[in-house]
C-alpha cells in the first residue's frame, strides 16, 4: 500500500512539474524578442525596430499608387501645423466632445489614410496607432486668443536633401524615433509631404540604409539647467 501510494506521489509530482514547466516555457514565448543593449553609453539604438515593419503589407500599394499632384501635402504645411519642430501635430479640425479619447474616432481616418471630401486632402497615417489616447498628445488648434504672440526661440526644423552623409549616400533621419518607428506613415503613400516621400517604399528595412544623425537623450541630466553657483 506505501508503495503505490509513494508511485502516485511521484507522478503527481512530475504532473506538476509538468505544467509549472510548459507554463513557464509559454509565457516566455509571448514576450517579444528583445534582447537589452546592458552598455549602451557608445551605442545609440532603438529599444524595438519592429516598428519599421508595420506598415510593410502596404509597401507595394504605395510604389504603384500614382501620385495625385493636384493634393499633394508639403514640408510647409507638415510644420505650420505643430507648435515647434518634434511637437505633436495639433487637430485642425473641431472634433466631437465624445469622441475625444481617439480609438474608434481618429483611427477610421488615420489608421490608414485616404481622401476626406471634407477636407480636399489626404489624412495622414499615424506611426503608433495602438495610442487610442490620442488627445493626450494632440489638440485642436485654437486660433481665438488673448495673448499675442511673443518673440519665443523657434528651433529650426531639418531641410529635406542635406542630410546626407556623402555625396549620394543615403540621407540620414534627422529627428528622433520615439512614436516615429514606422517610416512608411510618413515618408510613403499620398498623405506624405511631397519632399520626403520616398522612391522605394517596398525596401521596407528603412534603418538598414538610414541611421540617425542625433544623439537619442536619454539621460535626466542633459535636460539640467546648469547652475553658476556650482
């Protein structure tokens, strides 16, 4: 009797040995492949390049889309319609008190592009549209104010065709890649500023060419007011 009741013992312990195990072996298969850069203080890397890749099953649609010259977006516009260069765009468009959380709303639109009649342009196509929360960020211009305007720094924003390295050589990204991994939002399909749409949306590996040319901040003390007292 001791032993049959040792033989199931130890099968009930290897049965849930068993399932501890495979639970464990599963949830570490639904973590993304990421391996963390331990010493990055020379290396200046994205944490996920998989954003590059979002917009991929798009790619070829946007190489054979004709291009409409008659609503084509322009650098001009691209900035008029942020604070300052690297500022979320704001909304230029009234937008639904109810509606205000994005989700539903702004991704009918934006997810994907397309012509708004409304409108007479084509909506850009947001890089993260896994942010629902999208007036967390961005707001709808206000152009009724008591304030004028004050003489405020303006930070000169990137002209397209000198961010090259060399002569020829692949044009460098000048701005930072947080909430911008997806290239193809931007820099293809008809809502793209004509200056920056790119020639060859279907070589979807845009970072295998394109490398930033600026220093991702990361550290708390570069935003530091240095003090004269120190």
């Amino acid at each position: 009797m001791k032993k049959r009741l040792g033989i199931i013992s130890l099968f009930v312990i290897l049965f849930i040995a068993f399932i501890t195990i495979w639970n464990y072996s599963y949830q570490l298969g639904l973590e993304e492949a990421y391996i963390p850069i331990e010493d990055h203080s020379n290396i200046y890397a994205i944490p996920s390049e998989s954003g590059v890749f979002k917009r991929s099953e798009h790619a070829l649609d946007y190489s054979n889309m004709p291009i409409d010259e008659n609503h084509q977006r322009s650098l001009t516009t691209y900035y008029k319609n942020r604070a300052y260069h690297g500022a979320p765009p704001s909304i230029p468009h009234p937008v639904e008190e109810h509606q205000n959380m994005g989700g539903q709303s702004c991704l009918k639109c934006h997810e994907n592009g397309g012509f708004t009649e409304k409108f007479k342009a084509y909506a850009p196509v947001t890089p993260h549209p896994e942010l629902v929360n999208c007036k967390q960020c961005h707001v709808e211009q206000n152009t009724k104010t008591l304030f004028t305007s004050g003489h405020y720094a303006s930070v000169e924003a990137p002209k397209a065709g000198v961010n090259n390295a060399l002569l020829g050589s692949p044009p460098m990204i000048p701005h930072q890649i947080q909430l911008r991994e997806n290239c193809l939002s931007c820099h293809a399909g008809p809502s793209a500023p004509k200056e920056i749409r790119v020639t060859h949306p279907e070589r979807v590996n845009c970072r295998q060419c394109h490398v930033p040319n600026n220093k991702e901040m990361a550290a708390v003390g570069t935003f530091k007011r240095v003090s004269n007292e120190e």
